[in-house]
C-alpha cells in the first residue's frame, strides 16, 4: 500500500494566507498540512486557530440594556435578591435578631 499524506506546497499559497501559516507554525505545534487545514475550518482566522489550539473559548457578548433606568432597576433588583437571600440564610441558622 501507497502512503498517501497531503503535501502542500507553501509557496504556492498566496502571501497572506503565507504569513497566517507562519504565525500559526510559530505559536503552536502544528504541522504546515495541520495548521493550513485548521486555518481552513476557521475561515482564515489565524487568531481563532491559536486561540482553539490554547483552548481559550470565545468570550460571550454581554446583555445589552435598552436604557439606564432598566439598568438602574436591575441593580437594585439583584441587591434585594442578595440580601434577602442573605437574610433568609441567617434566619435558617437562627442568627435573626428578635425586634
């Protein structure tokens, strides 16, 4: 049986897609067939490919709010939360003070 490995000639890559391959060689342990299939997968992203390879996941967006008061009742909604979550904590654990 014949082995057959892809071999990928890099100078017949166009420069940018060249340098993309060289940053990814130099950041990772990749080989060039590797680093040009993952360079592939992600569109041609070489940070995603050095990210994936570091396994930093991808930051989620944060929730927008519409206007400042739905962020201002939000805040005083958590706080009440935190503090009757901690209130009904302590009168659990008989920590209350009897008024």
């Amino acid at each position: 049986m014949e082995d057959k490995t892809l071999t990928i000639d890099i100078a017949a890559l166009d420069d940018d897609t060249n340098n993309k391959v060289n940053i990814i060689l130099g950041q990772t342990d990749y080989t060039q067939e590797i680093a040009l299939e993952k360079l592939k997968e992600c569109n041609y992203d070489h940070i995603k490919v050095i990210k994936g390879f570091l396994g930093i996941a991808e930051k989620k967006a944060p929730e927008k709010v519409a206007s400042v008061n739905q962020e201002i009742y939000k805040q005083i909604r958590h706080n009440l939360n935190s503090i009757m979550r901690d209130y009904n904590i302590r009168k659990e654990n008989g920590e209350t003070k009897n008024v």
